[in-house]
C-alpha cells in the first residue's frame, strides 16, 4: 500500500506554489482558501496536506502534532473527499451535501490547540449542486483563523464564485528526476519497472502508481504494437486476454491507448512529416472519443470487458 497523502510530511518538486505559500504564511497574507489545481495524480492532496501540516506546526512526522496528522486524528484538521459505495464497492460518483455538512460544525468551535483549524476537500470537481452552495457559504463568511484548501483537476466544474474566492496555485508535471525519488521512495516496483511507466506518466505519480499496478510498462508495450498497424483477430483475442490478466488491465489499458493516440495526434498536427502512426486528426479525435465512451460504458455498468476490449482493437484497426 502505496502512503496516503497525509502521510507525506514533505511533497516533491512544486517549488514555485510551495514559495508562494510559505512567503504568505510568513508575511502575514494569508488567504482564508485556497485552490489546488493540475492533472490527475500530480500530488494536489499530498501538497494541501503539506499545507495543513505548516500550518498546525506538524511538518516533524515524529513530533505530537506531526502523528496526529498522520493517524488523522487530529482535531485542528477535516479531510473531506468522495465517500465509498459499500454496495459497489468503488468511490461514489459525486461528493454530496451530507461529506461537507461536518465543515459548518468543525469551523465554528474553537481550535483545540489554540492555533489554526484547516479543511481539505479532496477532488472538489466532484461536488454536487448542493454540496458546492454549501462550500460557497462557507467561502463567503470564513471563520477567523481557519483555512480551506481546495483540490480539483477540473476547476472548470466548480462554480465560478467558488473560484473567485480561493487564492489558485497551479501544480505542474514533476519532472523525471523528481518522478523517480517519489516512485523509489513509494512503491516497491524495480527500478527497470519505474523507468519504463515515468516517460507515460506525464509527471504524475499518481499516474505512475496506477499503471506500476496494472504493469503499465507492458500493457504500453502492447499500446505501441496496436498502434503500428492492424492487428489481426487472433492477435486480438492474445491481447485481450493478456490485459484482464493484469490488476486493473482494462483501465490501464485504456487509459495508455486513449493517451497515445491524443499525444500522437497533437504531434502529428505539429509536424505532419513525423511518420507517427497515427489515424488523420479528424478520424483520431472521432476515434478518441468513442474508445473514452466505450471505457466508461463498460465500467459503469459492469459489461463483458473482454468483449470491449476486442471492440476498442476492432475501431483502432479499422476493422
């Protein structure tokens, strides 16, 4: 088990927002909330929980302050994020009014330590409606010394008010040197592993972590063969039961071959003599959009995915 962002007493790269955050902390301009953004698996909790650390004095991972953070016991710090459905036994689709309704209750006692009282709420794109009104309440009367700090990969979701009253930090793709630190200090993969996922992780260990657990590094192999050119229906059916063998094979999959045709196709508009193998840019972005359609469809409603596999071959190979 890979550690939990609030198990991180220190986040990797991201120097320009940790500046940004520490020189307000230390002058004295510190904003009442804040908005993490960038790509999926980048580390936005893992900072926002570094944030929260600075700020209830538990950066030492051994002081008093610095276990309670770790344990999630303590009482100057809320955690909210999408909840799980115990029934389907995967992450709920959406973050409702009744994960936040906590933060009105948490805000308005006293701090326990006499000091600062900070939220997360972790993936904030996924707030519903009513959820979100209930954030922007919060927002537009903040409590003294209290801090919320916002994550969201897709800060186009959250409501423009919302928005406008979070100070934004930007978090970009770490780079390879950073991505390996992280991924040789989190993950118990060989180091020959590591190096063939950092290149299709795109600066994201959260990425990288998924696809080190789905065996990124040969199902992209397998991504690389589909894309050469048209395979044949018994190499389908090899391939297709080579990915389901693999822990989250299906998504992993998936997720490698929608990415490759979208990085293939920006290059090939770049420089149309590339010699990428590639569909033209019209056919990719049509194929592109029903390989995501076809993932989703299957996921959600729990179809054959073997069968979906050979239909996502079937469309990349024009057959």
């Amino acid at each position: 088990m890979p550690p939990q962002p609030r198990d991180t007493p220190q986040p990797v790269g991201h120097h320009d927002a940790r500046l940004a955050f520490q020189s307000a902390l230390r002058g004295g301009r510190l904003h009442h909330a804040w908005l993490l953004t960038g790509p999926e698996g980048i580390g936005k909790a893992t900072f926002a929980f570094w944030m929260a650390r600075l700020l209830l004095n538990g950066t030492d991972p051994d002081s008093p302050a610095g276990r309670r953070i770790t344990a999630g016991s303590h009482a100057d710090l809320l955690g909210i994020a999408r909840g799980v459905d115990e029934k389907r036994q995967r992450m709920r689709a959406e973050i409702v009014a009744d994960d936040v309704r906590p933060i009105g209750r948490f805000l308005h006692r006293t701090a326990a330590e006499d000091g600062w009282r900070v939220v997360v709420v972790d993936g904030a794109e996924y707030m519903n409606r009513s959820a979100a009104n209930a954030i922007l309440k919060i927002l537009e009367e903040p409590p003294p010394r209290a801090i919320l700090v916002l994550t969201c990969a897709a800060p186009g979701r959250l409501l423009p008010t919302i928005r406008s009253r979070c100070r934004i930090l930007k978090l970009g793709p770490l780079s390879a040197p950073d991505m390996q630190a992280v991924l040789s200090r989190v993950s118990a993969a060989d180091a020959g592993d590591i190096a063939r996922v950092i290149p299709l992780s795109h600066g994201a260990p959260g990425r990288a972590l998924a696809l080190l657990a789905g065996d990124g590094g040969a199902l992209g192999a397998l991504v690389e063969q589909v894309l050469a050119g048209p395979v044949g229906a018994g190499m389908m059916y090899e391939i297709a039961e080579t990915i389901l063998k693999r822990e989250n094979g299906f998504s992993v999959f998936f997720d490698l071959l929608c990415d490759a045709i979208s990085v293939r196709t920006r290059t090939a508009a770049r420089l149309p003599a590339s010699g990428n193998p590639v569909p033209r840019p019209d056919h990719a972005i049509d194929l592109w959009r029903e390989l995501v359609h076809l993932r989703a469809e299957t996921e959600r409603f729990n179809l054959d995915k073997h069968q979906a596999i050979l239909s996502g071959l079937s469309l990349v190979s024009g057959t």
